[in-house]
C-alpha cells in the first residue's frame, strides 16, 4: 500500500483533501472481497459505489452499499420514483469520469442522484473506492454522508422498512 500516484486516484485525493488519504494497492481493490482482503477489514466495511440508469430520465443512480449486501433494486426505483437498470461500462465512464471497479462516491463527472444503504452506518469505519481498481480511502459513515449529500435508506435486499 502506498500514498495515490495514479491521475485517478490523485483526482480523487485532490477532492477529499488533506483529511483524508487515498492509498493504492499492488493487488486489486475492484470488487468487495478484493479490497477487504487487501486492506484487512470486512467485506462489510467496504462501501461498494454502484451506478444504474434511471429509465425514464437517463439519470445516472448511485447506491453506495455494504460490501456484504445486495442492492434491492426495486427498492432503489421506489426511491427514485422512476425504474433503474443496469449501466454499462461506458454509461458509468460517461457520468462518473472512472471505470467501473474504481469508482468512488465523490468526485464525479456528472451529479448523480446519490443513496446510501443504512446497513453502512452500523461500521465505525468504512472503505470506499479512491478512482481505480487498486485505490482506497477510509472515511466514517458519517464522513460518507457529508461528502456525498446522499440519502440514507434502507436500499439492502431484505432490509426493507416499514411504510
């Protein structure tokens, strides 16, 4: 592990600023496994960025989850009040400017429509992508929350709150 050197990576250290560090690594950070086993922590603890396409308005969706969940997609379009599908590689380069792997849940291209699994907040600390398939960064729940502007739901299958 070593402080960002990669133009990605260093973009995304250039948003958080100095409070926070985006470290890379030799092995791959690119799915939940990869990054916990890397850095040492739960597949829980990573906050996974995921990016869909809103249906109707080709809005780009973020839902930034547990490692350890899956995203309840109809719950997800509940929220946004329009159906969601899967983006493609392009789609997700497009409107987050990173690939998919890689991406973090700040510093985007675009300005997605941004929610974050209530299932996060229950870790005291979190990992979230820092810009490539081999970059991090640490933050708390309530850090995510800040730096985002997200909204906080219950978006985790089997996690649906009444009402």
């Amino acid at each position: 592990m070593r402080p960002a050197t990669s133009a990605s990576a260093l973009r995304v250290q250039a948003v958080l600023g100095t409070d926070f560090a985006v470290l890379e690594f030799d092995t791959s950070t690119r799915t939940a496994a990869d990054a916990a086993a890397a850095i040492g922590c739960t597949v829980g603890q990573i906050a996974k960025s995921l990016i869909f396409r809103a249906l109707d308005s080709g809005r780009p969706v973020l839902a930034i989850a547990s490692g350890s969940v899956r995203v309840d997609e109809v719950r997800l379009s509940e929220l946004l009040g329009e159906g969601i599908g899967r983006a493609d590689a392009a789609f997700v380069r497009e409107h987050t400017g990173y690939a998919i792997g890689g991406v973090p849940p700040v510093g985007h291209s675009g300005e997605p429509v941004i929610f974050i699994d209530q299932t996060l907040l229950t870790f005291e600390t979190i990992w979230a992508a820092g810009g490539t398939p081999n970059a991090v960064f640490r933050l708390t729940p309530d850090d995510l929350v800040r730096l985002t502007g997200g909204t906080v739901a219950a978006i985790a299958a089997g996690d649906r709150l009444p009402g």
